[in-house]
C-alpha cells in the first residue's frame, strides 16, 4: 500500500502505538486512538515528531483531528517541513 508519507514518520508513529502489530500494515485512515495512542502517547509522539523532523507543531494544531489518523497527522507534519 502506497502511504505517501516519509519512512521515518512511520517508523516514529510505531513507537506509539502499542496495539499495533510490528507484521500489520499501517493504513491512512486508521484511528490512532484504536491503536493504542492515548493523551500521554500524543505528547510523547508529539516531541517525538518534533525531534525527528525538525518542526514545531504549534498549539493550533493540537487538536483530536489532527492526532486521529495518520493520514491527517502527516498533513501536519508535511506542511511544517514545507514551510522550512
């Protein structure tokens, strides 16, 4: 499956999701939520994210859409590497 995203996201994102299987594959539009991602998992990820690509996600853009997916999580993330 063709995700879109850089290598390293997912391989960041993995790190907090718990319940998913390292064998499964990562869909766009998997709830993160479902995976194991909980309030203290979003802000480990968040710096985690911030480190790895060198971006800071502002507080507008903390919000549950944003962390739903990880689709709509590299939304976030790509436009911060694009506006470096």
């Amino acid at each position: 499956m063709q995700t879109g995203w850089d290598p390293q996201f997912e391989k960041v994102l993995r790190e907090h999701l718990p319940l998913l299987n390292a064998d499964h594959t990562l869909s766009p539009d998997a709830a993160l939520s479902g995976l194991g991602l909980d309030s203290l998992a979003s802000v480990q990820l968040l710096v985690s994210l911030e480190e790895a690509f060198e971006v800071a996600i502002p507080d507008e853009m903390l919000t549950p859409e944003n962390f739903a997916t990880p689709s709509s999580l590299w939304t976030v993330v790509e436009s911060l590497r694009e506006r470096r």
